[in-house]
C-alpha cells in the first residue's frame, strides 16, 4: 500500500513537472513573439499582449512599440554645444544648471514640436549640451531650428503688439504668496520700462501673451508694474505653470550656445554597424549555446533556454522603458550581459556537479547547489550593476548608452539565472534524476557517484 502511494505520488510530481516545463515554453515563445514583433499601445496607455483581439482597441493612430534606435544604428545629424551665461544674467545672479535645463527642455520642445519626435537632448559635462536627431541629412535644416528663437508677443487690450520676446530674460514656475502655483519672468532693462508703462495705463484691463500666434495666457493688469520681474497668478495647477514658464522661455534660449562639434551619420553605415553587430551577437551566443550544452549536458541545454529567455526580457524591457535608445556601445553591454548570464549558469552548475560527485540525489542537488551558488552569483552582478551605475550618471552620450543597457542585462541576467535557470532545472530532474545527464564523466570519480546513478534508476 505505501509503494503504491509512493508511486502516486512520483507520478503526480512527474505531471506537474511536465505541466510546469510546457506552460514555461509556451510563455517563452509567446513573449518572444511579442518582443520581436513590438507591442501595441492602446489609447488608453495599456501594453496589449494579442493586438488582434477587439478589446485591444488598436486603431489607425496606434503604432507599435518598438525599440528605438541610435543614432549610430540608424544614421542622421548631431550637434554639441558649449553653453555660457550672458554677462546680464550674471549680474542678476542666476543659477546656472537651472537656466541649463531650461535650455535642454527648450531646445527639446522646438525639435519635438516641428515633428523631430525622436530627436534627443542631454547633458555632457557641466555644461555641454549634445543634440541628436535621426533620419535627417540636412544639418542646416536642424541649426536653424534650434537657434531661431519661436515668435514669442505681449499684446495690449486692443491686440496691438507692445513687446517681444527678445526682451525677456527668464522664466520659471513658482508660487504665490498663497502658497499656489503661478508664473515668474523677468525682463531686461529696456523691456522692463516698456512693460511698465503699458502696464500703468492697462490697470483693470487684460494683456495677452501669445506665442507663434497661440494665445498663451490674458491676465489682469492689477497694479503698475516696474522693475522688470512679474509674477502672473491664476488658477493654474503646477503642471500648467511649469508648461508656461517653458513656453514664455522658448522665446529666447536662456544661455549663449557655441557649437563645438557637427557630424553626420549616414543610414547606410548605421544599418551597416546594426547588422554586423547582430550577426556577431547571435554567433557568440550559439557559440556559446553548443559549449553549455557538450559541458554540462542537459542542464546546458536548459541554460540555453534561459540565454533566450534572459534575450526576450531584455528586448523587452527595451521597449518599454522610456528613454532608452540601442546604441552601438549599447549592444556591446548585451553581449557582456550575455557573458554575465553564461558566468552565473556555470556557477551554479558547478556547485550541482560537486553536491552530485559526492552522491546525492539530484533533486537535493539542485536545491543546495543553487543556494551554495547564491553568494558568488550575487556578488558578481553587484559589483558590475555598481559601476553601470557609475557610467550612468558619470558618463556621457555613448558612455551612458553602454552603462544604461549593461545595467538592464545584468538585471535580466540575475533574473534568468536565479528564478528561470532554478526552475526549469529543478522540473527537469524531477522528471529525468539520472546525474550522467547533467555531470559528464560520472563513472570516473568512484563508488559513490556510481551507486548514485544506481539509486536514480
């Protein structure tokens, strides 16, 4: 009676094995799937996994979510700049890292606005900005945009122009005496006595500020105001004083810009480095792939499938964080993390192999190798994700590219190692506990491994 239920048992934990390893590929290639064919977003900002089903609610304006490229895989023009503060708003004291990202933001919108939706603009250094736009060969074309200031218009109560935008200095979200949300700008000299005077005879009247033609705000002229600062109150949210702030400031760049650097990168060269990388990258991985599986067997062949799995999370992952772009470097940092995902397998199965050598049952095998593999594994990883980490917030352009996708596939890697790799392995054995499927040259290291075989049959 007590064999037959122990036979129950063993055939039950044999069909669940089964269950748990066919569900794993079918998740496996379902993701896949999803990873190499982008995912859709529908309008109400939900990642659809089956875009063909109704519900999904794909319409004509929903595009896929795809992986977006660098400027070195797919070509197109960038530009650096130095910037540096005017001697006028040195006097006033402004803090020069605000007025730097004022410029980013600004430069940012005007390139987003005229439908250079993937153009990029960072920081590098402590005071350089580079600017990077795909698919455009006309250099000239994107100078003029970022340097030509938008058409930035005080208007009086009979819609006469009295002002311009050249007259501004800054503009900046902040709060009233409330404590609410409302909207500061500062003029020159000359633009603050223009101001005052319009303002002394428009007392109870409303001014409209517009730009490029758009009505931005009306408010009430209360009071004269001289000095050149003025503080705009309203019902505004925060969300709308900063968008303002940003939009009165997109008159004028708030810092002198000096271009340091001009290049252009062909889409052919870049379609040429994307596909050579590619190739290079699948090579190392089957490589990779055949050496796991001829060294440790099944347990190499299950390793491979993590390698694709930890590959389809990152694509994944890719996809859908925002900001992120695949650079040249950035591939590089996949195929490292590739490395760092092998390294942890081999870890782990080492530590099987010698619970296994000393005779004990895989199943136990399994689970003290892995938790004696835990320490070096985790060890590992942290010290690379420490200094991507470092590279990101320390580098710059190409540098931050690298650090930023090495650090996604140290993560993957961890995940696959730990969580996949552990998982399929431990079902594995349970359906096939013979330790010659998972340590090679079993019968050469004596007795124990031999009655350990003996036992497993």
């Amino acid at each position: 009676m007590k064999v037959n239920n122990h036979r129950r048992v063993k055939m039950k934990k044999r069909t669940s094995a089964i269950i748990a390893l066919v569900v794993a590929m079918i998740v496996t290639l379902s993701i896949g799937y999803v990873s190499l064919n982008g995912m859709w977003l529908d309008s109400r900002g939900l990642y659809k996994l089956l875009p063909w089903l109704p519900q999904a609610n794909v319409t004509k304006d929903t595009w896929p979510k795809t992986i977006a490229l660098g400027l070195d895989l797919q070509g197109g023009v960038f530009v650096e700049y130095e910037a540096t503060m005017s001697d006028e708003l040195k006097n006033d004291d402004y803090n020069f890292n605000t007025l730097l990202e004022n410029t980013i933001d600004i430069i940012a919108r005007r390139l987003n606005d005229k439908g250079f939706s993937e153009a990029t603009v960072t920081k590098i250094g402590s005071s350089g900005i580079r600017v990077e736009i795909p698919d455009v060969t006309d250099p000239s074309a994107v100078l003029d945009l970022i340097g030509s200031p938008a058409k930035l218009e005080f208007l009086d109560s009979n819609g006469t122009v009295f002002l311009e935008g050249r007259y501004l200095k800054t503009a900046t979200a902040t709060k009233d005496e409330n404590g609410k949300p409302a909207i500061s700008f500062a003029l020159n000299t000359e633009g603050a006595q223009i101001f005052g005077d319009m303002t002394a005879k428009s007392i109870g009247k409303k001014i409209t500020i517009q730009l490029d033609g758009t009505e931005l705000m009306s408010p009430t002229v209360n009071e004269a105001i001289y000095g050149g600062n003025i503080l705009v109150t309203g019902s505004f949210t925060t969300d709308q004083a900063d968008t303002y702030a940003l939009q009165l400031q997109s008159g004028a760049l708030p810092l002198d810009l000096r271009q340091d650097k001009l290049d252009t990168i062909s889409a052919t060269l870049g379609d040429n480095a994307l596909t050579t990388s590619l190739n290079a990258a699948i090579i190392g991985l089957l490589l990779v792939m055949l050496i796991m599986v001829t060294r440790y067997h099944v347990a190499g062949l299950l390793a491979s499938w993590a390698l694709c799995a930890y590959l389809i999370l990152l694509f994944l992952l890719l996809a859908v964080v925002p900001g992120i772009q695949l650079t040249l470097p950035g591939i590089a940092g996949i195929i490292l993390g590739i490395g760092m995902a092998v390294d942890a397998n081999v870890v782990i199965f080492e530590r099987v192999k010698e619970e296994a050598w000393v005779g004990r049952p895989m199943v136990y095998a399994v689970r003290v190798g892995f938790k004696n593999a835990m320490s070096a594994v985790l060890d590992s990883n942290v010290t690379t994700m420490i200094a991507a980490v470092v590279l990101l917030f320390f580098g710059t352009g190409s540098v931050q590219g690298f650090a930023t996708t090495l650090l996604l596939s140290v993560l993957a890697s961890m995940f696959t190692a730990i969580v996949i790799t552990r998982f399929l392995l431990s079902r594995m054995v349970t359906l096939f506990n013979n330790p010659a499927l998972y340590v090679i040259d079993m019968k050469k290291y004596g007795l124990k491994a031999t009655n350990t075989i003996k036992e497993a049959k």
